[in-house]
C-alpha cells in the first residue's frame, strides 16, 4: 500500500496539468487567425497544397499584360480581394517610363486571358494602350489590415 502513494500522489498533480495541456491549442509559427465576431462564427481551412485550378498572387504581381496586337499594355501591379475574399481584379500600371509617371488603372479579373506563345505563357486583355491611358485612375484607399 505504501508503494502506490507516491504513484497516486503523482498522478493526482500532473492529471489536471495533462488535461489542461490537452485543451490548449498547439503552439504555431503561422500568423494568429483573427477572432470570430460575438455570435459568428468563421471555418478555418488549412489548405495541404495548392489544387490545379488555384491562382497564386505570386503568378500575376509584377506579370505584363499584353493587348490584342501583342502590345506590352502594362504590369499588374496589385491585386483587388473584395471581403468575400474573392480576387475581382488587377491594377495594372500603364504608361510612364520605369514607374515614373505611370498610373494605376483597375481591370476585373475575368478580362484577362492567359495565353502560349513559344512556350511561355502571359495575359492578355482586349483593350487598347490609348485605352488604358485614358481610362480613370485607381485611387487606393490608406490601408485597412
């Protein structure tokens, strides 16, 4: 009987900080999730790879965009996410001389084309350079992380 105590002593202490540890979250490198809203609740999707019908950011930022007559138009320089996190479309800078007078012009997503050609694959829209020069320029807003 005397050789159990030390055991059942033991276990009554490191019980309660077992449970407790099995109810903590793991610790993570990853950036901490933002927290639900009272009354709502967001899932949580961890993603293991990237399926063939995903879109990287890193395949359109600082990608050219050609015209109809293969004419270099611009650069996609940004990318709007609307708060369903739905990519809607690309701000492209034309104009200008190595960013020096160049503006930002916003094009939906869904106008652009990617295209072959000699193997190397790029994005076009059906727009016109003067087109895009006289189109409004995208203002951003400061921002809002």
């Amino acid at each position: 009987m005397r050789s159990r105590l030390p055991a059942v002593a033991a276990a009554a202490v490191l019980l309660p900080i077992a449970l407790a540890l099995a109810q903590a979250p793991p610790a993570s490198n990853s950036l901490p999730l933002p927290a639900a809203s009272e009354g709502t609740a967001k899932a949580i999707f961890y993603a293991s790879q990237q399926n063939t019908s995903d879109l990287l950011a890193s395949n359109f930022l600082n990608h050219p965009v050609y015209g109809p007559k293969d004419e270099k138009l611009g650069k996609i320089t940004d990318l709007i996410i609307d708060g369903e996190g739905e990519a809607v479309a690309v701000i492209v800078g034309v104009g200008g001389f190595l960013g020096i007078g160049e503006k930002d012009v916003a094009i939906t997503f869904k106008a652009l084309t990617p295209k072959t050609k000699n193997g190397s694959s790029y994005l076009t829209i059906d727009v016109t350079k003067e087109a895009l020069k006289s189109a409004p320029k995208f203002t951003k807003l400061a921002r809002q992380m």
